[in-house]
C-alpha cells in the first residue's frame, strides 16, 4: 500500500474514469491494503473495485480490454520511474 495510500479523492476518480466512464456516486474506503470502491456506472448499475499498488480486482463488471495497463500507466505518470522498479522487484 506504499502507492494508493497517497491517491487524493481527484486521482481516484481519475482511476475510475479509466474502468467506468461517466460513473455516478463515487464512494470509497481505504482498507488495511487496498482502497475499496463502489459505484454506478452510466446505466444505474452499481460497480465495486478493489484497487492496489499494482493491480485492480473488479466485482460486478464484464467489460474487456486493457484497462490494467491504464491503470498502471497512470500510476506510473503520478509517481515515477520508482513505481515501476517497486512493481517489477515485487513481482520476481
């Protein structure tokens, strides 16, 4: 939890723009390791997220494509080149 802990309320809905565009009632928590997430999507349904330093688990959701690497490329933009040695040395 050394990245999400420092997201401000901006940067998480900038997160969820990535998963779920044009959400509604955005609400979340911060858990002892994640940040977990609830909220509508443009249809009225409601969405939940778990969101780490490095990955995203998703509840409630069918879409596809390459929504993690967003999300990675975004939290790479926001904390650096050390995000992305503290990913690959966590992840050997």
């Amino acid at each position: 939890m050394k990245y999400i802990s420092k997201l401000s309320p901006e940067q998480i809905k900038d997160v969820m723009e990535i998963y779920s565009p044009k959400h509604t009632d955005l609400k979340y928590e911060l858990r002892e390791r994640y940040i977990s997430i609830s909220l509508y999507d443009q249809e009225g349904i409601e969405e939940t997220y778990d969101i780490e330093d490095y990955d995203v688990a998703i509840y409630d959701w069918m879409g596809k494509g390459d929504y993690l690497l967003r999300y990675r490329k975004k939290m790479l933009e926001w904390f650096g080149e050390q995000y992305a040695m503290d990913y690959l040395l966590d992840n050997c």
